[in-house]
C-alpha cells in the first residue's frame, strides 16, 4: 500500500502520485479458465505469490511488502481511494480479501446467521465486513477480552468456544461459518452450528484440518470447504465495498524494527487486531 | 425387502402379495422442514433408524431387517416392481441410496468425470448407478484383485491409491468424488484429484475423517461433505432408475447362521460385494 512513483508506458490505470496497493499476488498466466474467471489465486498454472514465490520474471523469490519499493504488473496493482487510510485499507489485501471472498462466492445475504471462529487480524475483518453486509454474525473465540471488542465491530453475539451451553443453543442456526483460526481447531464443534447443507470455510488453518466426524457431517449434510484470499476482481471490490461502508481494519502501526515484538505479541494472542509496517521508516 | 402379508384399512399403495422394501429408516416426524423437503433422512426432530433406533411408537429400539416380519408406516415402504431380483435390490436400500443420493442431489451429468473411493458394497453400487448415468467412473481401490471387475461394473479406468504416477496423473480432473472407505483414509489424496470448486462427499467413514489440509483445500476452493443414505422420494427414485436400467447389487445370499463367517470376510476384504441374508431360512 502506497503510492505510484512510476508508471510504464502503456499503463492505463494509475498515475504518478495515484495511491496504490499490490495484494497477496503478483502475477498469473491469465491465460488459464481460472485466471479467465478471475480467480488468479487458482491459477493452474501456478500464481506468482508476493512472498516467497518463485519469480518467472525475474527469476529467484519474490518479497513481498518487506520493501521499500515494489514493482508489479498493472492488472495486479489495485486502485486504492484517494480520501482513506491507507495503513487502515493494508490489511483489507490479506486479511479482507480472504474474508471477503467466501462472503461473496457464497452470496452471504441480509439477515443470514455467520459465524466468525476465531478474532484474530482475519476474524475481525470478517465480523465488520459481514456485519455490513446486513448479516447477523456471531463470534467464537477462546479470548474472553474480545467478547466486547466483537459487539463493537458489530457481531449480535460472541461466545467462548468453551461454553458449552452457548454452543448447544446455537446448534444447526447459521447459514455460513468462516473458520479463522490459525491451527488446527475442533471442526466438529463448528460444523454442528451450521444448518443443514450448509458450508464452514475454512481460512486459517493451513495445514491439517481437525475433528470433523463423518457420521455428524452426515447427520446435515455440511460441507467443510477450503479458500485462499481472493482474485483480483473480488479484491478490487472488496475495497469498493470498505470504502462505501468506511470500513478499515483495527491495527497498530509498527516500524520495521519492531517486527519480532509485534510477532511475538500475535503468538500472546496479544495482537489487537492487526499490526501494519511503516515501511517509510525502515 | 420381502412380500407384503397384510396392509392397514388406510393403505392406499400396497396390497397382499405385493414386494416391498424397507430401508435403513422407519419413522420420521413429517413435519420439520427437512421431512417437508423429503429429507426424512436429516428429521430435525429425529429420524427412527431401522436398526438400533428408539422406537417412537413402541418403546424400545428398532431391530431392523434381521426380522422375519417388519411393521411399517406406509410412507416407509417403498414398492420394489415385481420382476426384478428381490436380494440384488436389497442393497438398493442402503449402499444403494446412500451413492445415488449424492450423485442425484449433486447433479452429476454423463460425461462428467466421478471418482469412487473404495470399491466394496457401497463402492460397487457407486459404480454401476454413475456409470449407467452417463459419467466416466474411476476407481481407487487398495485390492488389485478388485481393478478387473470395476471394468466390469462399468468403470473407464480402476487404480490402486499406492500408484503415485496414476494420482498425479488424475490430478484436478474429477467434477465429484464419493469416499465409500468406512474408516479414515487420507483425504488430502482425493481431494487433489478434484477440480475447482468440486466436492468429495464422504459416505464411508462414520467417524474420524482425517488428512485434510487447509491450504491445498484453499488451492482449489474444494469442499469435503458429509451425506447420509437418502430420503423416501429419493429411495423411490433409485428403485425406479435401477430397474430401468436393469442394475442390481453384485451379491452373495447366505442364511442367518453363515453372518458371522461373512463379517470376518467383511474385515478381510473378500466380500464380493454385499452379503443377503435370506431370512426364510432363519
């Protein structure tokens, strides 16, 4: 997130001085039907990453937003609103987008019950972007600290997960559950809380997925699913709908130097709710 | 499954000497949502399963099809057409319905490429119901000895999950796969092997259902799903496509006292593919 230096000669859409934000890609062979669907995240030719992916241009891995500078193909540059701000909207290209985007694809409507497991930097984007969405969204988390933090964000209702009372009254209610937890967590739990065939998206755990019981599943035919931020026209529109909405997301603003105590304090469960580098201060 | 002995003042669609079937449930409260929506299957006030179920009516549980007479609500019974083979469309009713079920609710069309985890009485019903509607059907069985008859039941190809160049071959090829394994097996595996966006409905493991990975899910948006038999209307429908396409289950018919000897060929892997047992000769 930041602002345009410099422009190619073809480049439509920005102009020096433009505020600009490059998200959790780079490129993509946009020749593919998934990068043909706007699903660049998908594509099978494999997605050039911003971090740590390998580079077809340039060769090596890519680094990301740990940079002073970045330079990036038009179509994965997104147009950032002149008026808002910026260190508020970073955040919306990870943490929103990969929210956003089970929201969208799965037409979350007016009124519907969501459930946000886990508030953490994704859990809290997904509270204020559903709830302005007109949904009626529901916080799970383990931290009792967040449970008034979740009313102001604009949940109806947050509960512990280990309240168990909580969870058998909201048993077969939603109609859509994020699952933002960064580890393994109980799916069974979570998935008992949807109504029949309904979906748990899950966000956040990379790597194994947990709990879920094959009879119980059965029981309401739910599904588990998997996503990864979003493509480049949800992303685009994820930003429209923040800007429309002035939504942005709760952070604190850190300089590089304080990047391992930031982490730390994420690790704590300490992170309220997302820290965003000053990158003009390296 | 079995002939009709006497029908109640009311009953409209059974008369004497009729055949008729029982399925894998007997009661369901008829008006919940889901029972409205022919979903008896998923009653949100309880469905009375054949087996082992509270009874509503009775007291007690359900001791299902190990009977040598069964009194059921009308709705429960379906009508079996007289010429087809009584113990090949027994497993009609459970293995049966239990694959149709996701193949009808999930659309597949011919031509569509359906994977069939495991391949033993469920799987083998899998097989022949997707084939005859049209779709190109791949086996993944762990007994080489099974490969030559999928062909038989109408499969394009058959593999042995341990070829890992056949895995990497079928990589992101398959628009809906059903997992048949009763225990865990590694979803991960099978869940590559799915399109964009295309599901792997669990119909084996009643239980633990492990190996998913959040982030190879998120790489092609893919959802695992849970299922569970089918309902009445859906039961009458597999009956009536069975018949017209002339498919019934590939089976051995044993008496009450070879059950044991059957089981253990059960856990052996030598089932060849359902056990009927003939109750006349109990």
């Amino acid at each position: 997130m930041g602002r345009v230096v410099g422009v190619g000669a073809e480049v439509v859409t920005f102009r020096e001085g433009d505020h600009a934000g490059v998200g959790c890609m780079v490129d993509s062979c946009g020749e593919c039907e998934n990068c043909l669907a706007d699903r660049e995240q998908n594509c099978l030719n494999g997605t050039t990453f911003t971090y740590n992916s390998p580079d077809k241009v340039s060769g090596g891995v890519t680094y990301g937003g740990y940079s002073k500078r970045i330079v990036v193909k038009e179509d994965f540059a997104l147009r950032i609103p002149p008026g808002v701000d910026l260190p508020g909207f970073a955040p919306l290209l990870c943490a929103g987008i990969t929210t956003f985007s089970p929201i969208n694809h799965r037409d979350l409507k007016p009124g519907e019950r969501f459930g946000v497991i886990g508030m953490g930097g994704l859990g809290h984007m997904a509270v204020k972007l559903a709830a302005a969405k007109g949904a009626e969204v529901v916080v799970f988390t383990t931290s009792e600290g967040k449970i008034a933090d979740a009313g102001a964000f604009g949940t109806a209702e947050a509960y512990l997960w280990s309240d168990e009372a909580a969870m058998a009254r909201n048993r077969a209610s939603f109609d859509l559950m994020v699952s933002t937890v960064p580890v393994a967590c109980p799916m069974q739990l979570f998935l008992n809380l949807l109504k029949l065939d309904k979906t748990l998206v899950n966000v956040g755990a990379l790597f194994p997925i947990e709990g879920a019981q094959g009879m119980l599943m059965g029981f309401g035919r739910q599904s588990l699913a998997g996503s990864m931020i979003g493509g480049i026209a949800e992303s685009r529109a994820v930003i429209d709908f923040a800007a429309h909405h002035g939504i942005a997301a709760t952070y604190e603003l850190i300089t590089p130097d304080q990047i391992s105590a930031a982490c730390e304090k994420v690790v704590n469960k300490e992170a309220r709710y997302r820290y965003v580098i000053d990158m003009t201060r390296a």
